[in-house]
C-alpha cells in the first residue's frame, strides 16, 4: 500500500515536470518568434517621413536613419533621382514601399538589406551569347556574411539583358556586377565553405569606353561585342549598335542602343533605343529623317515621319506621335498620348488626361482643361471646349432647337459644349427679303430660381441672298449679321425648354458685286427698322433691338 502511494506521487511530479518543461519550450519559441519579428526590416516602424516630389534616394536614406535598415539596388533599374511623394507616420517600411516603389519593382529581405529587383513579368529576355561571360567572386573573413548579402544584391538586381554599370550596396559603397543565378541558397553554401566561386555564363558588365567608329554593324572598332559596351561617342557611317550611349550618337542611317542611351542621337533614317526584353531608363534627344523609338525613359524627339516614345519632353513630327506621357506633342496628321499637356495635331489628337488640345478636326480625351477643334468630346465637364461641335458624355449641353426673330423668321439651331461656354450652329431663313442665315456663336448659361435660367449668347451669321436670275444664292454679297441676346429659359422638362430675351442686332452690307453683275439687286436688304444708320462708301450699317424666342429640347 505504501509503495502504491510513493508510485503515485512520483507519478504527479513526472506529470508536472513534463507540464513545466513544455510551458518553458511553448515560452521559448514565443520569445524567438517575437525577436524575429522585431529584426525583420519590412516590420520595422519608421515614426515619421514626408516628402513632395523629392528624389527617391532622399527617403531611403530617411527611412535608413530611422530603421537601420539599408537598402540596394542598380542605380539603371531604379534612377536615384526619381521623383517621389509621400507622407506617413508610425508605417512600416513595407507600407512605405508600396507607395514609394514603381510597380515593376519587387523586393527581398536579407538580413538588415532590403534588396530590390525588377519583376520577373517585366523582363523575360535572355542576353546575347556574345555577352555571355564569367565571373569570379571571393571574399574573407571579415565580410563572410557581407558578401553573402552582396552576393544576392546583385543576383536580384541585375537585368537579363545585359549587366550594368555596377550594383551597389549604397551604405558600404561596395560594387559587384552579376545576373540572375539559379538557386541563391546553393551559391550562398557555396560561399560559405569556400574562399570563392565562380559562375559561368552570366553577362559581362558594360564596358565603359571613350569611343566606337563603325561602317555598319558589326564592321567596327567594338566588332560583335558592341551591344555589350557603353560608349560616350558613336560614329557610324552607316548604322551602329550599342549596349548604352551616355554621350553622342551619329549614324549615317541608323543609330541602334540595346539596353539605353543618356545623350543625344543624331540619324538618316532612325534611331531605336531599348529592346523588348529592356527596361532600363533612357534620358536622351533624338533626331531622325524618318523616325525615333524609345521603349523607356524620358526623351526629346523629332522625326519626319513618327515618333514613339515613353516620356515625352517634346515629340515634333510630320506624321504622327505616339507616348505613354508626354509635356508637347506637335505633329502634321495626330497625336496619341496616355497623359498630356499640349497636343497639337493637323487632323486629330487623343490623350486619356490633357491640359490643352488643339486640332483641325477632332480632339478626343477622357478629363481635360482646354480643346479647339472643329469637333470635340470629352467625358467629364471640368474644362472647356471651343469648336462647332463639343461632345460632353457626362454633364454636358447637347440641344437641338426652333427659334424665330423679326429679322431672321425662322432658325434651326444646335447648342453643345459645357454650361460654361457651349457653341452655337444656327442656320435660318428669311421669308420677305427672300436670304439665308448662316452662323455660329458662344454662349454661357446661369441657373437663376428653380428651373428658371439664364442665357448669354453672342452669333455672328452670314446671309445669302438668293437671285432669282441665276437660281442661286449669291455668297460674294458682304452681309454680315450679329447677334447679342440676354435669354431667360424656363424648364418644363429633363429635356424641354422655352425661352425668350431681347436681341441687339447690327447688320454690315457691302453690295458692290451686286452693283456690277446685277444692277436689279442694288436695293440693300431691308431691316425691320433702325435705331442707328449709316453709309459710309458702299458699306451700310444698321443697329436695332429685337426679340427672339424657340424651344430647346
């Protein structure tokens, strides 16, 4: 009995042993999990960081003072002088990245590093086999687990294209050129147990040189190695390749960059910057007698055909211009811009946001401040559109109407445009003096009371007298009839309205072509009645006040 009890004892304190030890293991791993978390670098809190179209290495550095946490990156991935905005306080630094970050950027943690590296599904290009070379690495003790960071700052930053200038960790100043490798956990092994390692078929970086003189590629100082150099000079007589120009390029032909060029750009036919497997940024001018490509960055461009590019400063052409942004399109045929301030186009420009357009024909954009056109539409009413025909889909005027005068008996007229300044066509006809009114005019409209408005209207028409002679209409005749009326409308409907206001009228005739040709037809048309009259020569003029009346609908 008693060796039962003392089994029963020993029983419970094993039991409250193996409680205790499990409390301090679930205890430990709770601790380890909060430690990490409090050293993982996107968590970190950054108190406080605002800045306004500030460059965007000025907030890393912000945030680096702030966090202890550093950042790398290639400066042609990322240009340290991009522009940003941003104001936020007690956010982590992930939060901080989403807003700061363009969306063709990723990112990956090591260690106190924040490593940035462009997206997989914005670069799926290989680089050229003449471009293919390899790469020796070492390190020593003391930078053991500095160079394992380096080593995956540069894996993730580099472009599969071609491998840049250098990438930089930017706190150490220390620079390594690499590409994308295969599995960075074997590499960093590899490093671990061995005083170095070599990596075969990454590309070679860009080798900076002075200067490249070329007949036509490859028949030239670089030979097949060109598109792997980055040259401050280019001369060729016929056409050139190169990996990056940051200086001048004159091609007799054509002028070809495969991964940027910083300069300016000189050719017959044209110049083509950036392949479809780049993304890195350009910043040059561009000058060709057919056309110029850039794929990204800002640039200057005129072409006398076409021009397409990313950012635009200037696009100038003699066909057409086509952006993803652009400050000044000018182009003989149209222009075609996601953003844009000023369009000018001979025959039509398109933008999704715009300052100013101005065309011969139409100007088409989703939000904009300013068009000037024969025919314009937009979607909201927030600018102002000046031509014969303004198309506003959402809080626009749009109205057909009838409107009869004591001088001009009867007229058709069409209002469109934005409450603020509409467009008036009016065509009407005069059943006494037997002539036709054709005009056109701007008018502002006022809410007042309930559905009573305001109109102020401003026309000017020409009229045509029509000769029974000839059983035509007599355009030459200097008619010219204008039109200022003060209209009060009233609303009976969405889509129904009367309204009704005194007309200040003036009349100019010149009837010297009729004098000459048709001596019956001296007779000057005949007003209702003056209030002022003079001839001066064979000009006439006449003033008067009238009414005028109609519907909208």
């Amino acid at each position: 009995m008693l060796l039962h009890f003392k089994s029963n004892i020993y029983r419970h304190k094993s039991f409250r042993a193996q409680r205790g030890i499990s409390f301090f293991i679930a205890l430990f791993i709770f601790v380890a999990n909060f430690a990490f978390a409090q050293t993982d670098p996107l968590t970190k809190k950054v108190t406080s960081v605002i800045a306004y179209k500030e460059p965007i290495e000025n907030v890393l550095s912000s945030i680096t003072k702030q966090t202890n946490v550093r950042f790398s990156y290639n400066s042609q991935l990322i240009d340290p002088k991009t522009k940003v905005s941003v104001s936020a306080q007690n956010k982590t630094v992930k939060e901080i990245l989403t807003i700061i970050l363009p969306p063709y950027i990723s990112y990956k943690k090591v260690g106190e590093h924040i490593v940035f590296f462009q997206k997989t599904s914005y670069n799926n290009g290989n680089p050229p086999e003449s471009c293919l070379d390899s790469v020796s690495l070492t390190k020593n003790d003391e930078m053991k687990t500095l160079f394992a960071e380096l080593l995956i700052a540069a894996t993730m930053a580099a472009t599969p294209v071609l491998a840049q200038d250098s990438f930089q960790v930017t706190s150490d100043e220390l620079q390594v050129t690499s590409d994308e490798l295969q599995v960075i956990e074997n590499l960093i092994t590899s490093v671990e147990e061995k005083d170095s390692i070599v990596v075969d078929n990454v590309p070679a970086p860009l080798v900076v040189k002075p200067f490249q003189f070329t007949f036509i590629y490859p028949l030239g100082t670089g030979w097949v190695k060109s598109p792997c150099n980055n040259y401050h000079a280019s001369l060729s007589i016929l056409g050139g390749v190169t990996g990056q120009t940051i200086g001048i390029d004159l091609g007799g032909l054509f002028n070809i960059n495969t991964s940027a060029a910083k300069g300016v750009q000189f050719a017959g036919l044209f110049n083509l910057t950036g392949s479809r497997c780049s993304d890195v940024q350009s910043r040059n001018a561009q000058f060709a007698g057919v056309f110029n490509f850039t794929k990204k960055g800002q640039s200057a461009q005129f072409g006398g055909v076409f021009n397409i590019g990313d950012t635009a400063w200037v696009q100038a052409s003699g066909l057409f211009n086509i952006a993803n942004s652009a400050w000044m399109q000018f182009s003989g045929f149209f222009n075609i811009g996601k953003t844009a301030y000023l369009q000018a186009g001979g025959i039509f420009n398109r933008a999704e946001k715009s300052a100013c357009q101005i065309a011969g024909i139409l100007n088409i954009t989703k939000k904009g401040k300013f068009q000037m056109g024969l025919i314009n539409v937009r979607d909201t009413a927030d600018g102002v559109s000046l031509g014969l025909i303004n198309i506003v889909k959402k809080g626009g005027v749009l109205e057909a109407g009838i409107e009869a005068g004591e001088f001009v008996h009867t007229a058709l007229t069409f209002r469109s445009g934005v409450q603020r300044l509409y467009s008036i066509i009016s065509v009407g006809y005069n059943y006494t003096e037997k002539f036709w009114s054709v005009g056109a005019g701007l008018g502002t409209s006022f809410k007042l009371i309930g559905n009573l408005g305001l109109n102020l209207e401003l026309s000017h028409s020409q009229l045509y007298l029509y000769l029974s002679d000839t059983q035509s209409l007599s355009p030459q005749r200097w008619n010219t009839f204008c039109q200022f009326k003060p209209l009060l409308n009233y609303r009976f409907a969405k889509h129904f309205k009367i309204y009704i206001g005194p007309s200040f009228n003036l009349l100019i005739q010149n009837s010297d072509w009729v004098q000459a040709v048709f001596p019956a037809y001296e007779k000057p048309i005949k007003v209702p009645y003056s209030t002022y009259s003079r001839t001066y020569d064979t000009t006439i003029l006449d003033m008067w006040i009238g009414v005028t009346g109609g519907i909208k609908f």
